[in-house]
C-alpha cells in the first residue's frame, strides 16, 4: 500500500469542519480517534538529546525539536532511523506548495520504509502549524513506519488524525526552497541526519557537490558513499 499523507480539503474543512482524507482509490476516511495524547502545556527546554538535525541538499541545517512528551514511541523511532544512517541521501518525493514536503522513503516512490514495523498511532493535541513535523501514513492509523513531512502552512484538519512530534526551530528557509513536485524533477535531499547529542559535523564541501547534481543516478549514490566514506576517515583518530 503506498505510504503517503493524505491531502486534506481545505474548502471542506472550512465548510463543515470535518477532517477528510481520500486515499488513491478517492475513498474518504473522516473516521476521528479518541486515542489522543495530550501534551504538556509547555514547550519542553531545549535538549541535544531531543534535536534532530537535518543537513539539507538544498544549502543548511534544519534543527527540529522533537517532542518526547506527546509521541515517544515516534520521537524514538526517528532517533533510531537517524543513528542508523537511515535517512542520509533520501530525497523529498511529494512536495506540495502552500501545504508540505515529505520525506523517509528510501525507494523515492511513497511506497516504502524501513525494515523496522510499523508504529501504532500516537495522535497527539501539537497542531499542524507551519514547520510541524509529522508522520505520513496509510489509510490504517497504525502504518506510520519512517516517512514524515514538514508544513509548510498551517492546516489544522490534520490534527488528531498524523502524529505530530516536532516543529522546526532553525533552519525553515532551507526547507521553503525544496523543489515542488511529486515527484520533483530535481528533488532535494537529505544529505545526513543526526541528533544533536551526537555532535555530527555538518556535511562536507564534497558531499554537498554530490548530492547537488541533477537526478538521481547510481554515480551520484556512489559519489555520496565516498563522500560520506572520506568524512568517516577524516573523523577517524589517527
């Protein structure tokens, strides 16, 4: 089943208030869930542990604070896929202006994830505000698995039905400049993604020249692994 988020109407919404949702066959899923977590009232103090970095194809680093409070299980999977090195060269294959980019997909076609099992639902009460971060699923609430998105504008008919886990904190310009598309001509990427904890410096000179080059190729997967095999032994002790 193709992983994607669902494109809300927004004349629907502002006509009866109800979130739908269709999938590829235009069936619409306006079932809402009770199974919601509130998050603490406040914003939680900045934690390395808990700030994914995205260094981006498209010129920066984006720190996104994530959200332990409201979606643990998803914070921590994030976390992980990261530490894995799952995310580095993913491209953002369904960019739409004026609503989000989504990413996670190492295949690039909304159609897969990792080799870890899906997530059960942990809706939570973050609004989707502009430069939330949240996870794409299936028409099942329990099928998130890797791919997220980012808004880029606010749209509330998402809330309580995708887990948010984050929002943006620095950064947002370089995600405003993702090419459009789904998929793009020439999509951005992931260069690497780390946690902050981590202290990962960000990419070199020449990972940026790899993952900079027009389309997606065999050439430039393997210029990225030198590259990002280069950066490994540069860190290396001697």
């Amino acid at each position: 089943m193709r992983l994607k988020l669902f494109l809300f109407s927004l004349m629907a919404l502002t006509l009866s208030g109800t979130a739908h949702a269709q999938d590829d066959n235009g069936i619409t899923d306006a079932t809402g869930s009770s199974n919601i977590t509130y998050a603490s009232g406040a914003t939680p103090a900045a934690d390395s542990e808990n700030t994914l970095l995205l260094d981006l194809s498209t010129g920066g680093r984006v720190t996104i604070r994530l959200r332990p409070d409201a979606a643990p299980n998803h914070v921590e999977r994030i976390k992980t896929l990261a530490r894995q090195g799952f995310y580095n060269g993913i491209i953002f294959h369904r960019v739409i202006d004026g609503f989000m980019a989504q990413t996670g997909d190492p295949t690039g076609t909304g159609q897969g994830g990792s080799e870890l099992p899906n997530l059960a639902a942990e809706f939570t009460t973050l609004p989707h505000v502009r430069g939330t971060v949240s996870m794409a699923r299936a028409t099942d609430p329990n099928s998130a698995n890797s791919q997220f998105y980012i808004m880029f504008m606010p749209n509330l008919g998402l809330d309580h039905n995708y887990t948010a886990f984050g929002r943006v904190v620095s950064g947002m310009e370089y995600v405003d400049i993702i090419p459009r598309g789904e998929p793009p001509a020439n999509p951005a990427r992931i260069i690497r993604a780390s946690i902050a904890a981590d202290n990962v410096p960000p990419p070199t000179a020449a990972e940026i020249a790899a993952m900079t080059q027009p389309a997606a190729s065999n050439s430039q997967a393997a210029a990225l692994d030198a590259a990002l095999g280069a950066a490994a032994a540069d860190d290396t002790p001697q």
